[in-house]
C-alpha cells in the first residue's frame, strides 16, 4: 500500500480514543451490535479516521457509530472502510466519513487549530 500522506486534504490528530460501533453494513448484510462493539481509533479529521480492531471487516463495508469528542457525543457517525492493513494480532482500517455534519466538522476544524496553534 502507497502512503497516502502526501495527498490526504486534511490533517489527522492522534485520538486514542475508543467508539461505540452499533452496526456493520456489507455486501448487503447488516449486522447489528448489541451491546455496541468497542473500537480504538489511531487518528482522526474532518474526512475520515483510522482504527484498529480483531474484527474483520471488508472494504467498501459502513460502518455507523457513536463517538465522543471532548465532551460532545456525536450519535449513528457512518463511515466507508476504504482500505485495511492487517497485522499480526489486528486488523488497521482506513475510513471515509459520509455525509458529515456541519456541527461533527466544524468541532475537528476546532481541535486541529488548536493543535496547530499550540506547536
């Protein structure tokens, strides 16, 4: 796989943080989680995240999810699996977010600046 770093549009923040994953879309399958499946994320921005999980999931698979950032919970986030790594003992997921809402963007457009501001 190439490194997309070069031509990725918007910078991504480390957040070590875990989601709440409620379903899984693919291939014309839906599954639901119930409790929601735990999944840490490696980074996030304003298009897309990083995670890493056991679970294994296919490209082009949406998955819907509720995070927190800060202290705002952001509910039913989808997000397209656009490209995985696996590693030895978990998998690394590439996601898109769809349809993104001008509140969820605007709290990232925040914490980037504030990162870039503080450096």
């Amino acid at each position: 796989m190439n490194d997309n770093v070069d031509v990725r549009k918007s910078t991504r923040l480390t957040y070590g943080m875990v989601i709440q994953c409620l379903k899984c879309i693919s291939e014309g399958e839906i599954y639901k989680y119930e409790p929601p499946m735990e999944i840490r994320v490696a980074n996030i921005s304003s298009e897309g995240l990083c995670i890493f999980t056991t679970e294994i999931f296919k490209d082009g698979a949406v998955l819907e999810f509720n995070i927190a950032l800060e202290n705002e919970l952001y509910k039913s986030i989808s997000a397209t699996i656009i490209w995985s790594i696996k590693n030895e003992n978990f998998y690394k997921y590439g996601l898109h977010i769809k349809n993104i809402t001008g509140k969820f963007s605007l709290h990232i457009y925040k914490m980037e600046s504030r990162l870039s501001t503080s450096i």
